[in-house]
C-alpha cells in the first residue's frame, strides 16, 4: 500500500474517510431517535413539531438518508488497504454527487411530512 505522502498520507485519508462516515453516521442516528424536527436548518429557525404530520416518520427518514451517505466513506477507507486509488476514486465519485443527492432528499422529504 503506497500513497503519495507514504504513511503520514496514507493515514490522513483513513482519518478523513473514517472521520466523515462517523460524523454522518453519527448525524444519522441522533436524527433518527430525536423527538424534534431533524434538519440542516442553516438559516431561521427550524420547523416546529406541529408543522409536521408525522415528526417520528420524517426524523427516521432524515436519519437514513444520513446513514446510507456514510457507507461509501467507510466502504472507501476499508478498500484503502488493497487498493487506494480505487478508494480514492470511490470517496470523490460519491462525495459531491451524493451530497447533491442528499440535499435533493432532504427536500422531497420535507415536503412529504410538512403539513
């Protein structure tokens, strides 16, 4: 296994890989269980529980969506080990596609459970 950059390089793309599935991953499961309104609510103040039909159905929905992002950036730091430019490769094609994905979602999802 070598990388530009040798071992410092290689262990800052395994931290980096790892450390976005685990904070979407984590994302995911706080939104999953929470009791308010799960969101990316960057500007005003997010929805109140009573603007939703179903807040439990849409936080799950919220969550998955969080989850299922996270499983490339894990996928990608395991294939790290045999092959890293495969990793390489899979971590950038899903970064920026699935993230526009991810933001289409979280808009047809809200639509769905806002009342």
């Amino acid at each position: 296994m070598t990388v530009p950059g040798g071992l410092i390089g290689t262990l800052i793309w395994l931290f980096c890989l790892l450390f976005v599935g685990g904070v979407c991953l984590g994302m995911g499961i706080k939104w999953s269980k929470g009791r308010e309104p799960a969101g990316p609510w960057a500007k005003g103040k997010a929805p109140k529980r009573t603007d939703f039909t179903d807040v439990d159905a849409y936080n799950r929905a919220m969550g998955r969506q969080l989850k299922l992002y996270s499983i490339p950036f894990f996928l990608a730091a395991v294939c790290f080990f045999w092959r890293p430019l495969v990793a390489g490769i899979l971590a950038a094609v899903t970064c920026i596609p699935g993230l526009i994905l991810l933001l289409v979602r979280f808009g047809k999802i809200y639509q769905k459970y806002i009342k």
